[in-house]
C-alpha cells in the first residue's frame, strides 16, 4: 500500500510542485495551505508523513509541529521540515521542535524520496513499538519515558570514515557539544577493525577515500550481522548524482553534501542515531517477547522467567504507594520419593494438583509461579505479614487434607508442603525477599515439614534452603 502525504505550504505553486513529483511515484497525496487546515485535516484523516514548509503567515510551521508532536494521537506521524536553504538554523530548531526529518528548497528529488522511504520505515517500526507495549506491557516496551530516552543521543558511538585530515577536523569540531562517543579510522583496514570490536550507532563514510571505494566499503558493512542495521550516513560533494543514487540503493540511510555545515551535521546524525535507537528497541522488545513464553506448560502456572520479571515491578510499585506485600516460598515435601517409587508421571500429577489446589486458595490478584522442580512462589500485593501467613495456613490445608490421585498404584498418595513467608521491606531486592522466604522455609523443614513459617530476623544466620 502506497503511504499517504500530507504537503503542507502556503505557496500553491509549492504545493502543486511536490504534488507532482509525489503523485508520479505511486504516494497518495493530499494538501493543505496553512497550518490551521494542516492540523484540521490530521485530525480527521492522519496521514502516514507530513511534509511541512517552515515559513507561514499566522501559523508557522514549527507550531504545527509542536502541536502535533504534544498531542499522543499525532506525535508518532513523521514530520519533515521544508525550510529555505539560507535558514540552516532551522534545521536544529525544526529538529527541537520534534521533527523528524527535514529538506531544503529548492527540493532534490533523490532527497525527496530518500528521506520519505526512510520516514515510512520508522512510521512501520513506531506503530509496531506502540502494538507490542499494548500487547506486552507488563515486559518493559516504550513508555513515555523510554521514548524519551530513545530521543537523547548523548553517549551514542559514532565511526567516521575520513581520509581527509581537514575535513575530519571539520566532523570532529562539528560533533564536539554533542557528548557523542566519537572513534575515527582513515582507511577501510581500519574502519573494519572498529566495527568488528565495537556496535556503532552510526558510522559516517566519506565518498571519496583514496584507497577504496566508499560503496564496496557500505556494502560490507551492510553484509556483516553487526553492521547490517547500522545507519550509514554518506558525505558526497553536491553534483556527485551518480554515486549518490547507487548508495541509496545500496542501503546507505542519508547523505551530507560538502562543505559541510555544523547544523546540517548534527541535525543528519541526530536523526540517524534516534531511528536506530527505536529500531533497537523494537528488536529488544521482539526478542523478549519470543523468549518469554510466560506460563510453565505443565502446571499452567506462570514460569520462573515471568516471576523474575514481574517481581521486580510489583516491588518498585510497593515501594511507590508504600503498600506491604509479601511471598510465600511453597516446596513439596519429600518430593524425591515420589519420582522414585511411583515414577515421573505420579510425580508431575502431583505438580499438576498442587497448582490447581494452590491457585484456589489465592486471589486472582495474586501471582503463583512454579519457581523449580517442585518449588513454588506466591506474591501477595497489599499483603500484609500477618495476612499472608492466613494464606500461607490455607494452602498448606488444602494439600494435607485431600489426597493426590496418581496413576501408579495405589492410585492415591497423601502428600504435604512446607512454606516459608517473608513480608517486604523497603529497599528490598528480589533476592532480598526471597532469600529471607528461603530461610524461612529453611526452618520449616528443619522442624518437621508441613508447617508454614513466618521470616523473623532470629532467622537470619539460618541457610537458605
Ligand atoms: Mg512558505
């Protein structure tokens, strides 16, 4: 499907030009001639880019900008600045205003086109991040605060590529406030060393290095798994067509004309390295995903992975509305035998009992995860110690008084668990709280099993079971 654009100038000639030139390339195009019909028409039908001249009567356009980057149902359609080549301090301005991109007048096609692909990308990525955090949201997706995040590219690693002494002075003085982490190579030999050791957020390449040709050098980097996404962002003189239209399609990400200018780099880079931090972040997000089958698939209890990364939430929000909470350490008592006499599968019956009969006796608030073989955990938010030993005392009854049907002989076995309790405290780790539960079931066993034991600090020199 081709993507919808949205012109926006207060010149019609302007408008009619980029029209053309977009229409001819298969996008769909509508416009609008001031930044109040702009934002009118957004709001009804929210194109996939706006492209967004700067100087208008009444509304400019880093207003519109503002205005659509405040509001969460518009900050996501990418914005690209169309400014007047004289205005290179708009570009950083644009950019601080919350653009996404820009382009200078008189407009370049392969510019143009270049940067709307590349827009159209990052638009695919964001509503995919935004999919995920509503799909996984207890997994650590971008929030507000993250994206955030991903916007700062302070400490972000940069390699550039340069054989030019002057020019790479130039590159250097021109990123020195941007608190990037800046390594420099002058020849591909070198270039490839750096890569190979290090993950770039973004490498600068120069067009014109004497002993290699700057494309055979992109296109290894594009090959190379750590490079592959990296964003490529090529330096070539201005009327260097040719070369320009073979990067591109060749996967470099953007391009800087020379001589360069200090807002046009850093403006290029900034944008550069924040698409690869979002592209990062969805992968993350991917990755976590995929792995973190959340249930245990015998029991249907959540999984100790789950448990690792829910706990932590649950304790920072505890610690947050000062509210108590509490885990229960929950472990078959002679387990081993079990497996032993009457085989595996007796053995998982029991699990499989245990879990059911342990999720009845807590609320659905309350979070049971098989934490080992046969260890289990129980968190209880708002739970205070007292409460949680209650819960704790019910459990333990509701294994000891009806046996487990198992289908070795003879069909029925009696079994009983051992707890131990412990109630939160603030500054509390994950690890703080189950290892204070851990001897508490320490004791448990110690004393006779099937009993639940609360955490006391006399407990505190006992090993963790
Ligand atoms: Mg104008």
């Amino acid at each position: 499907m081709s993507a919808h654009v949205l012109v926006v100038d207060d010149l019609l000639p302007n408008i009619r030009l980029l029209q053309a030139k977009l229409e001819k390339e298969y996008y769909n195009v509508s416009t609008a001639e001031s930044g109040s019909e702009a934002l009118d028409i957004i709001s009804m039908d929210p194109p996939d880019i706006v492209l967004l001249d700067v100087m208008m009567p009444e509304m400019d356009g880093f207003e519109v900008c503002r205005r659509l980057k405040a509001s969460p149902k518009t900050s996501d359609i990418p914005v690209v600045m169309v400014t007047a080549l004289s205005d290179v301090e708009d570009r950083v301005q644009g950019l601080n205003a919350g653009a996404d991109d820009f382009l200078t007048k008189p407009i370049n096609d392969h510019a143009l086109f270049a940067r709307i692909r590349s827009l159209v990308r990052l638009k695919g990525m964001v509503d995919e991040l935004k999919l995920r955090d509503q799909t996984g949201e207890q997994l650590g997706a971008a929030d507000e605060e993250s994206r955030e995040k991903m916007n700062n590219i302070a400490g972000s690693k940069v390699l550039v590529i340069n054989d030019d002494p002057a020019e790479m002075d130039q590159i250097l003085s021109h990123l020195e406030d941007t608190e990037l982490e800046v390594d420099t190579a002058e020849d591909p030999a070198e270039a490839v060393a750096f890569t190979n050791a290090t993950e770039y957020d973004l490498i600068m390449l120069s067009s014109q290095l004497r002993s290699d040709d700057p494309l055979h050098l992109s296109s290894h980097f594009r090959s190379q798994e750590r490079t592959k996404y990296t964003p490529l962002l090529l330096l070539i003189e201005e009327d260097n067509t040719d070369l320009l239209v073979k990067a591109l399609d060749m996967g470099i990400n953007d391009y800087i004309v020379t001589p360069l200018d200090r807002n046009e780099v850093i403006a290029r880079v900034t944008i550069q390295i924040r698409r690869k931090r979002y592209q990062d972040a969805l992968k993350a997000t991917q990755q976590q995903q995929l792995s973190l089958a959340i249930t245990d698939g015998m029991t249907g209890l959540y999984n100790r992975r789950y448990f690792d990364t829910h706990v932590v939430k649950m304790l920072q929000k505890a610690e947050r509305e000062e509210r108590p909470m509490a885990l229960i350490v929950v472990d078959v008592d002679h387990f081993k035998n079990v497996n032993d006499t009457y085989g595996h599968q007796s053995g998982d019956q029991i699990l499989i009992q245990l879990a059911k009969r342990m999720m009845n006796n807590v609320r659905p608030t309350d979070l049971c995860a098989r934490y080992g073989g046969e260890e289990f955990v129980i968190v209880l938010y708002d739970t205070d110690e007292e409460a949680a030993m209650a819960v704790a005392e019910r459990v333990r009854e509701a294994i000891e008084e009806e046996s487990f049907t198992i289908p070795a002989d003879p069909g029925k076995l009696d079994k009983t668990i051992s707890l131990g309790i412990s109630g939160r405290r603030d500054g509390d780790q994950p690890s703080d709280l189950v290892e204070r539960a851990d001897k508490a079931l320490y004791y448990a066993k110690e004393h006779g099993r099937n009993q639940a034991t609360l955490y006391t600090d006399k407990l505190k020199d006992l090993p963790t079971e």
